[in-house]
C-alpha cells in the first residue's frame, strides 16, 4: 500500500545523499509477536511491583484505586487507537518523531528528539537500570541501601546499560530474543502472583475491597498527581512506533500490535491490583514500599520474597533492553534528518543496526546513572513525555485535513484522540499548579524550551536553509 504524500523525510533524500540514505535503511526483521513483546516489554517495568505504594497514599480507597489504574489504561488506550492509525500511515524509524515532524514540522520534532536526548531516555534508562541494580544486589543478600552496596548500584546500573546495548548493537533478532524471553518471564510473574493471590489470598481475607470510598479518600488534585504516577508505570505503550521501520508487514501488523499489546497491559495492570486487594488492606498497601513482594510473602514465605525480587530484576532487564531499542532509533531518524550528525544514522555493515546511536544512547545512560538517583531520574520522565506524546496524537487531525488514506481509522474519531490531548493539558495544568510538583515540571519544561535556541543555533551553524 502506497504511503500518502508528505514532506521531505529522511525515507526520501535528494541525489547527492542516495548512498546514505541507502547507508540509512534498517531491514524490517521484527514480526508481529515480536513487536508485541517490544510493547510489552517496554512498559512492564519495576512500576507494577512497586508503584502502587505511592498512589495509594493519594487515593486510599479501594475503589479510587482501582479507578486510577483504570483511568490510566483508557488514557493509554486512546493514545495507541491513534497512533495506530498514524504509525500504519507513517510505519518509520523514529516513530513519534516522524509523526510530529510531518504533521508540525522539524522545530517540534526536533524538540522532541532534543527532550529524548537530555532528558527522556536517558533519565528512563537510569532509572530502569537503577531498579535491576538494587534488586540484583538485594538477591546477592546485600541492602543496597548502605554502603558500599549504595555505590555499587550506580555501578551495577551502567553495566546493565552496557550489556543491553551491546544485544541491541549486534543485531535486532539478538535485542528482539531478549525482549521475547524477557517479556515472556515477567508477565508470567505477574500472572503467577495474581492467580495466587487470587486462589489462596482472596478465601483467607474475603478481599479489602470495603468500604469501597473511605470518607476523605478522594480528592481531584491528588487524583490528578496519581494520574501521572500510574502513567510512568503504563509508558511505554507507544515505544513500539520507534521501531517502525523494522516491524514486517507493518501496515497491518502496527496497528494490531499498539492496540492487542495496550490492551494486554490495562488488563494486567487491573488484575494485579485487584490481587493486591485480595491480600492486603489499603493502608498496608501504602506502606509497602514492594507490594508484590509483601504479598508473595503473606502466600509463599520467605521464597515468594526472593521469587518476587528475581521477577523485577528480569522484569526491568527486559524493559532497559527495550528502551535501548527503540529510543535509539529515534536519534538514528534525527540524523538521517539532518538534525543530528550524519554518522549517527549509518547502519552497521556486519549487523545491520544504529550502532552509532546505540552507543550514543547508552553512552549518555551510563553518565545520568552515576551521577542520579532514582527519584531524580524518575521524576523528569511523565513531565517531559506527555506533551509530544500530545503532539503525535494530535498529528492525526493534520493528516485527516490532508486526505491521507490510512490503512486503520481509530474509532470514535475526533472524539478519542481529542480525550487523549484534553487529558495531557489537564495533566500538565495541575502539576504546574500544585506546589509540590511546580517547580520541577517547570523545571523540566524550561529544558524542552531551551531546544529552541539550540535548534536555530545548529541550523544557522550547519548552514540549514530549509523551511520548517
């Protein structure tokens, strides 16, 4: 199926540049269940096992509990139904990046390759690797909360970075085996623990689903700031559109794989809530700081604790190998753009793969790992993701005006992609409000906004003259 027209793009440089653009093409290897496993991988992370802790400070009840979790899997939902439609149209490497450069042009998609470079993937991979780091020391029976454990974190993270980058440089059936294994084992994991909670948990406690709505339990500003704890957790759903431009057959199988891999994570998430509540009461919820973990204890003991600590470290393995893959290609798009180097994009002779961007990626990983902690990784994540998360979204209303002839139409259009864009604002208004979370998303949106400087200074430099 022909691709409808749109602006230069790095599939299409002039004559002068037809050997790199040749040097440009990454083979398209990664097949439907594959992709899924991408998806799936990319978004379970350490956040089911250890998230719920927080939102549950916010929302005590039960039933706001379940209600946020579930709030965020329709926000997800929204997203991928679109995206489907847009990456099926646009099936590229780079994904979001292609898809807001050809609906807004090359500022705002440079912008968002800018964010990914300074902020988003590298503050995702540290603190990923953070997480496998801590509980691989903890198996080895240290607390990775003291010294010289607490060193060896750092340490132990940027190894990990290393090793999953060196699958993903050697080939992507080698980066696409480890997230298949990966993903395979985790949600597995995540099954186990819900069907135990549910077959042993739920006929010793009856369940903590009452009262359903404590008095005081909910408030709309604290909803709001749990909103964005839940959707660090569900990110990664669109991760998959990085690698575009590898998935066989993508016109049909992108779509199938945003939605079936969005709807496997909602239905996971919901579960292993409710089997938290099978087992544990909502105030000890809140203060499990691993609420699988304190669950598989009430039902296996000591091994349900090791069982537990061993799923998050295969867990968050999976999920760094997948943020390697795709937030790679991203600066392989860029450069074949003419936003970044041009060697970033040259594909690997031997192994067909970004090497380049690989390195790089992992490269600025292993920096923010050992000079951040967790906290300070995690937090810039949501506040700097959604707004282009928005702006790939909203591509979709650019591209129906021009008459493109999509291989999926999301349903429910315009009203579906407009509850995704109306709930980011939303989003974003109440954490610049509320003052605990003022200063660091103002914080982290002044970065994004310091690109524009810095675009203008790289155009002006490399002599660009080009119309964004």
């Amino acid at each position: 199926m022909a691709e409808p027209a749109f602006a230069q793009t790095s599939d299409s440089f002039s004559d002068n540049d037809s050997s790199f653009a040749r040097a440009s093409a990454l083979p398209r290897r990664l097949g439907m269940w594959s992709a899924v496993a991408v998806l799936v991988g990319s978004t379970i992370g350490s956040g089911i096992f250890r998230s719920p802790a927080g939102i549950a400070d916010k929302l005590p009840g039960p039933l706001p509990l379940l209600a946020i979790w579930l709030t965020g899997g329709i926000f997800a939902l929204c997203g991928a139904l679109t995206l489907a439609e847009v990456a099926g149209a646009l099936p590229r490497t780079g994904g979001v990046y292609v898809f807001i450069r050809e609906a807004w042009g090359r500022l705002p998609a440079f912008l968002f390759g800018w964010s990914e470079l300074v902020l988003i993937r590298a503050a995702a991979l540290g603190a990923i690797s953070t997480t496998f780091s801590e509980y691989l020391i903890r198996v080895l029976g240290h607390d990775p909360r003291v010294a010289p454990y607490s060193r060896y974190v750092h340490y132990v993270a940027a190894a990990a970075i290393l090793l999953t980058a060196t699958f993903n440089y050697v080939g992507i059936k080698w980066g696409a085996l480890v997230q298949n294994v990966t993903t395979l084992a985790k949600t597995g994991a995540v099954l186990l623990i819900i069907v135990l909670a549910l077959a042993l948990g739920l006929p010793q406690t009856g369940g903590n689903y009452t009262p359903a709505v404590p008095a005081g339990s909910f408030s709309l500003p604290r909803f709001g700031l749990a909103l964005v704890s839940v959707l660090w957790v569900y990110d990664g759903w669109a991760d998959v559109s990085f690698v575009g431009g590898e998935v066989k057959d993508p016109e049909r199988n992108l779509p199938r794989v945003l939605i079936f891999g969005t709807l496997i994570i909602i239905g996971l998430y919901l579960l292993a809530n409710i089997a938290y509540l099978a087992v544990l009461p909502v105030d000890q919820i809140r203060q499990s700081k691993l609420v699988a973990a304190d669950v598989a204890e009430r039902l296996m003991g000591a091994a349900g604790v090791a069982f537990v600590a061993t799923a998050v470290m295969v867990s968050t393995f999976g999920t760094l190998n997948g943020s390697v893959m795709t937030g790679s290609r991203i600066l392989f798009a860029m450069a074949a753009d003419g936003l970044l180097f041009k060697p970033i994009a040259i594909v690997h002779k031997r192994f067909h793969t970004p090497g380049v961007a690989i390195a790089l990626e992992a490269g600025l990983g292993v920096v923010f790992v050992l000079l951040g902690t967790f906290e300070q990784l995690a937090d810039t994540f949501v506040t700097a993701i959604v707004p282009f998360y928005a702006l790939a979204v909203g591509a979709v209303f650019v591209f129906r005006r021009r008459g493109y002839q999509p291989p999926f139409r999301v349903p429910g259009y315009p009203v579906v992609p407009a509850i995704f864009i109306v709930a980011t604002i939303l989003l974003l208004g109440n954490a610049i409000i509320d003052p605990t979370s003022r200063v660091p998303t103002l914080g982290v949106l002044g970065v994004i906004l310091l690109g524009i400087p810095v675009y203008y200074a790289t155009r002006s430099f490399s002599g660009v003259s080009r119309v964004s």
